[in-house]
C-alpha cells in the first residue's frame, strides 16, 4: 500500500507542473499534449474494445476541462475537477469499499485552496470534467484487474486519434508545440504510468484522494515563485493535507 501511495504522489508532483508549462492557446496545447502523449505511449499499445473504451473517457476529459476554463475561469474550473474524489468515493462506497469524509475534505480543501470562487450560472458546465475524471480513475481501476499498467497507456493512443478533429482549433506555433510535447511525454504518459502503478495498489478512492496532492503542490511553486496566498487558500491547503492524513490511516488499515 505505502509503494502505491508513493507512485500516486509521484504522479500528482508531476501534475503539479501543468500550469505553469502550459503555454499559449489552451485548444493547440491540448491538441499537441494528446498527440505527444500518443506517440510516446504507442510502444505500449494493445488494440482492444476495453482499451478504446479508456481512450473514449480520456479525449473528452480533455476537451471538457478546455470548455470548462473558457466558460467559468480556471479557479472555478479546478475546483470543480476535484469534485472527482467525492464521485469515486461515493461509487466505491456504494460497493463498500469508499470512504467519504476523506473524500469530502479533499475536495472542499481544493474548493478553498482555489480561493472559493462564486458559482456561475453556467457551473454545471465545470461538471462534467469532474465527473470524467471519476469515470477515469474508476474504469481503469477495473482495467487493471485484467491489464498491466503499461497497457492502460493504450488509452492516450486512441485519444490521440480523435485529438485529430480538433485540428481546426489548432494555432501552429513553437510555445503550444513545447508545451504540449512536454505535456504529452511527462504528464500524460509517465504520469499516468506511476498513477496507473499506484491504483493498482491501492483502492480508487484513495487513489482520487491523494492524487489532490496535484493542486496543492501547484499552489506551493506558486508561493515560492513570489505568489501570495490568501488565509481562505492556506485553510484549503490544511484541509487537503488532512484528508490525505485520514486516507492514509483508513486505506492501511484495510491492507
């Protein structure tokens, strides 16, 4: 369990560099990232329904979470992605297996940490990135009683092939390019190598707890790079580092 916990954070430190190496038009970004990440995980494809599946979450999450910072802003847009905890729990609690408060006090800490932004009229938008994010973390959760975690990177090669009919939004130039394949290869393919690594380990909702790490990580470069960080925000980060504590201690006691 430790050793899954450890591959989990690891990915979520890598998250962590997301926005700041995210440079110019977030569609073109988006565009390369799902590319790159197609390439550098096509040594690992299998062709397989099961695994198309994977590719058929992974695209519109992407998507998703683009429309969702163009329509509400990114602080909204965040705290809306890690709604993701509460979904996996609750699923997972339903087949009795989740815990919901650790859970609960992720997703509010990150809610805080993003400084709580108001809602909109259009949140429900903010949504549905959450949601597929949950639907991500879940499936392949289930993919990983049949699959290696190698396999599962099969996913970013059939999202690259529907990342094709966002060619139309693409704005060719060198900082999108750089961005994305820096984003592709380490983001979306090591990253969720150790991710896929750590859920095997350990049960989803944990997984989706401690993968809160990202955000908060985020904010931490942020303040070192000389951003200030409101008291609301600070309460978030305690909150986040709390669940994690909570998790922890409830996921090694049922190992």
């Amino acid at each position: 369990m430790r050793k899954g916990a450890l591959y989990v954070y690891s990915a979520a430190a890598l998250w962590s560099t997301i926005g700041p190496a995210s440079l110019g038009d977030p569609w073109s970004v988006s565009f390369f990232r799902l590319i790159f990440a197609g390439i550098a995980s096509a040594r690992f494809f299998k062709p397989s329904k099961d695994l198309t599946l994977l590719g058929l979450i992974i695209f519109p999450f992407y998507v998703s979470y683009v429309l969702s910072v163009n329509t509400v802003g990114v602080t909204l847009a965040v705290a809306m992605l890690y709604t993701a905890p509460a979904w996996v729990s609750l699923v997972e609690k339903l087949e009795g297996r989740g815990s919901i408060l650790p859970a609960l006090l992720a997703s509010l800490g990150v809610y805080l940490l993003t400084g709580a932004p108001k809602l909109k009229e259009n949140f429900l938008i903010a949504l549905l990135p959450g949601l597929l994010y949950a639907s991500l973390i879940l499936y392949s959760k289930k993919l990983l009683n049949e699959w290696n975690e190698e396999d599962l990177l099969s996913g970013n090669v059939y999202a690259s092939v529907l990342s094709l009919s966002l060619i139309p939004l693409v704005k060719l130039n060198l900082r999108p390019l750089l961005s994305g394949l820096y984003l592709g290869v380490i983001c979306s393919t090591l990253a969720y190598l150790l991710f896929y690594r750590g859920l095997k380990e350990v049960e989803a909702w944990y997984a989706s707890v401690a993968a809160t790490l990202e955000p908060l990580l985020a904010s931490l470069w942020g303040f070192l790079l000389g951003e200030r960080i409101s008291l609301i925000s600070w309460g978030g980060f305690g909150l986040i580092l709390l669940s994690q504590g909570i998790a922890y201690k409830e996921e090694l006691s049922r190992t």
